[in-house]
C-alpha cells in the first residue's frame, strides 16, 4: 500500500468513523499507522470466493431459522453473486477502509442489497467467517496439490517403465553399495511422495470441520443451526467446542508439514538431479527447455529448476517454523497473532505447487545415459555382497564371509590387483564365484521381495499402481 493511500485512508475513516465494523464503540476512526500495520486484504484477497460461498450458506441458515425474511435473503443473495463478478471481472472498486476482503464484500453487499445487506452478519464474527474459509479454501488446494504429486508420480512411472533392464549404482552415504534397476530408483520417490498424499488426505480429514456458529467465540444467543450451516458447505461436521473452532489453527500446520515434507522430497529429487547431471557422473541430460546457460560462461548447461526445488525446501521449512512459533504462545481463543496463518500457508503450497509442475516437466524431458549408469555400476568392489552372501550359502557365518571379502577389497586396492584376480586365487572362493563379478550380474539377484531386481520390482509396479488408483479414488 502507498503513502498516498494510507493518507487517504486515515482521511476516509477519520471523516467517516462508520466505515470500521467496530465503529459504535469508538468515537474518532483508525489511525493510518494502525490500518496500515493490520491490513490483511493484499493477501487474503484470495478468499474472496470462499467467502462469498460461506455467506450464501450462512444467509440461508438464517432464513431458515427465521433471523431473514426470504426478500432478505434473496436481496444478500443477489448482492453476493454481483460481487463474484465484479471481483472475477476486475471491476469491483475497493475502499480505503477495505481492510480485509471480508468487510470489503460485506460493505459492498450492503452497498447493492441496503438495509437487507446490514443483516448479512447476524449471528456471525469475523472469527469463525476467516476460520470457515480458510477451511474451504485449503480444501480445494490440499486436492490440487494431491493432483500436482500424482501427475508427478505418473511421470516417474512411466519413466521406470522406459528404463526397462537400464541399472545403476545404488548408494548409501553417496558410495557406490550395490547396483540397483532405474526403475527400482526412480519408483522410490514414487513411494515418497505416495506417502506425501496420504498426509494430504489425512489433513483434509482433519480440516473438515466448520466454525460457522462459534460467533466470536461463545456462540450466540440467537437460534443458529451450525449443523445445517456445515451441510450447507458440504462439510463433515460442525464444531463441537465454540472457544476451540476460532481459535484453532492446527490444520494450517498440519498442511504446512505436508507441503514441506513434499518439498524435502522434490529437494532430494533435485539434488540427485544435480549430481546425475554433472560431467563426473553424466547419468542425465536436461533438455533445453528445463535447464538454463551462464551469462559468461558458453558452455554450461545448468540444473536451475533442481537446485531451486532444493532451495526452496528451506524456504517452506521456514514457513511452517515460523508459524508453529507463532501458535505456541496463544492463550484461547481467538489473538490476532493468528493473522499469520495465511501468508505463510499461500507460499508454502504455492511454492510446492510450482516445484512440483517444474519436476514434473524436467524429469518428463530428460534424457537417461544408461551405458554411465552401467559403467558405474559394474566395478566388481559393488558385487562385494554378493560375494559374502556366497560364502553363506556355503555355511560361513556372514560377519566372516563380511571380513574376507572387506580383505580382499583393501588387498586390490592396496595393491593394485584386480578384485577380480583375488577371488579366483582364494581357496574359499574361486573360479565359481568370478560369475558374480560380471557386468549386470549383481542387479538380477536381488530377488527378495521389495527388492531391486527384476522380479520384485514387476510386483512392485503392481503394487505401486494399485495404491494411485485407490489415491485416485479417494480423491474423486
């Protein structure tokens, strides 16, 4: 906001003390400094149709328990669905009085509809209004979100399909361990961010709730139907406890924790995405039109879109830190203080949202080098559990069987000899065992179930598709 509008504005209320909704208990308007510190309406302007919605619902109850007359109730109606357009049309002309979109709507209602907009909110604060439409419009984002992470796991699982018998090096503590299917590696993070929609869907659950009939916090001694109010709004329930609907905000950072735990995913995605695309590794080349150049240097190629997922995973992380600071202090019910719940809440799932469309499209694009995988994944060093679950099979205890083979690793590397060399030459080992040390030899036998060879990774494709399908489900 300008200096010049909160001038005007300081002029508007001071001239005009009706124009606050808490005029009849002040004498003088708002101080510009005081309007310009609590104004909320750049950002909460995204309300604005949620409100709308929650008013209609909210009108309709009173005229079902008699508080409207049905003129009343058509006159709001009528003033409310004008106010969508404007809004949808940029024509609605906001005051400097604004100071939220909820009084900004209420005041233009009563603007069209007269006497009858002046009883839009009877039995009504703006406490359980803001809280009610939080609640509807996290609903709507919490299912795009659950739509951005499924479109990103069909991606991730028609490229496994792809990869068909294309492996790599599976890695603990970033050292090559064992060599794993692509498709095994890149159906990990599908499970990741399966887990990510659960969490969505449990939150929703959780949001499902609506506050309207808590009034400020006590309820009201008018006849409202908080039961028919949340049919209305086609929620699960109404609430049980005025004091707690207000004032809790327990959703908000519950859907905080799923867009940063999101985030912390796509971060890791990115991270290996930077590394897969460097020259040291070579496993991954970005098209074009998801990487950027250097502004000096001609020949880079960079990863921006994966180092900005990872980035940004502290951003969210802040998000949702910094809100859960701001909660823990608050005595019941409703403070101000929970005016913060909505900046930090709009940039965590906008910024989620983005990554994960960007990901999404990087990750769709990109082309796999399978043969760097494969050169990567056939040292023979990576076959050296194969090798100890030989000597099992033939009754040595594993932490033996791990204590030669550890020996003969540090025997090649220390003196120059082929691992290979050193197995056949050892009686305990030998020639039967130099099979285990060819190229792709490792990969096809990891057979138990869950594991990353061929057999275990068909049934986990059926078992990956089978939970999307119930997510997706769920979701419709």
């Amino acid at each position: 906001m300008s200096d010049d509008s909160i001038e005007s504005l300081d002029e508007v209320v001071s001239d005009n003390p009706t124009k606050t909704l808490w005029h009849g208990r002040f004498g003088e308007g708002p101080s510009a400094e005081l309007l310009a510190f609590t104004v909320s309406l750049h950002f909460d302007k995204r309300l604005a149709e949620v409100d709308i919605d929650g008013s209609r619902a909210h009108v309709t109850m009173l005229t079902r328990q008699g508080l409207l007359v049905e003129d009343e109730r058509a006159a709001i109606v009528a003033a409310l669905e004008q106010v969508r357009q404007e809004l949808a049309t940029n024509t609605f002309e906001f005051a400097p009085s604004d100071e939220d979109i909820h009084t900004a709507i209420e005041r233009r209602v009563t603007e069209i509809a007269g006497d009858a907009g002046g009883k839009l909110h009877t039995g009504r604060s703006r406490n359980d209004q803001v809280a009610t439409d939080l609640r509807l419009w996290l609903r709507i984002a919490g299912k795009d979100q659950i739509e951005r992470i499924q479109a990103l796991q069909s991606v991730l699982i028609r490229r496994a399909l792809e990869a068909e018998e294309d492996y790599l090096p599976g890695y603990t503590h970033l050292q090559r361990a064992q060599p794993v299917l692509l498709a095994h590696h890149l159906l990990a993070h599908v499970w990741a961010l399966s887990r990510d929609v659960d969490r969505w869907f449990d939150c929703l659950a959780r949001a499902d709730v609506c506050p309207l009939g808590a009034g400020a916090l006590a309820g009201s001694s008018l006849p409202l139907d908080p039961v028919f109010s949340a049919q209305q709004l086609e929620f699960a329930r109404p609430f049980e406890n005025s004091l707690d609907a207000v004032s809790d905000r327990d959703f908000v950072a519950e859907a905080l924790f799923c867009a940063t735990m999101t985030q912390i995913h796509l971060s890791r995605i990115g991270e290996e995405i930077v590394l897969w695309t460097t020259e040291e590794f070579g496993f991954l080349r970005l098209s074009d039109g998801y990487s950027t150049g250097s502004s000096m240097l001609p020949q880079k190629k960079n990863p921006d879109i994966a180092e900005l997922a990872r980035g940004k995973a502290g951003r969210l992380i802040g998000d949702l830190t910094g809100f859960l600071a701001t909660l823990k202090g608050l005595p019941l019910s409703y403070n101000r203080d929970l005016q913060e719940d909505k900046e930090p809440l709009f940039d965590a799932i906008d910024t989620c949202a983005l990554t994960l469309g960007a990901i999404a499209g990087l990750l769709d694009t990109a082309t796999v080098v399978p043969e760097r995988m494969r050169e990567a994944a056939d040292s023979p060093a990576n076959a050296a559990t194969d090798l100890a679950e030989h000597l099992v099979r033939q009754g040595v205890p594993f932490r033996e069987a791990h204590a030669v083979v550890g020996n003969l690793v540090r025997q090649s590397i220390e003196r120059g000899v082929g691992l290979d060399e050193l197995v056949e030459a050892d009686p305990r080992l030998g020639p039967e065992a130099i099979p285990l040390l060819q190229p792709g030899a490792g990969v096809k036998r990891r057979t138990s179930p869950g594991g990353a060879g061929p057999g275990p990774l068909e049934e986990q494709l059926r078992l990956v598709n089978e939970r999307l399908n119930e997510q997706r489900s769920r979701l419709a």
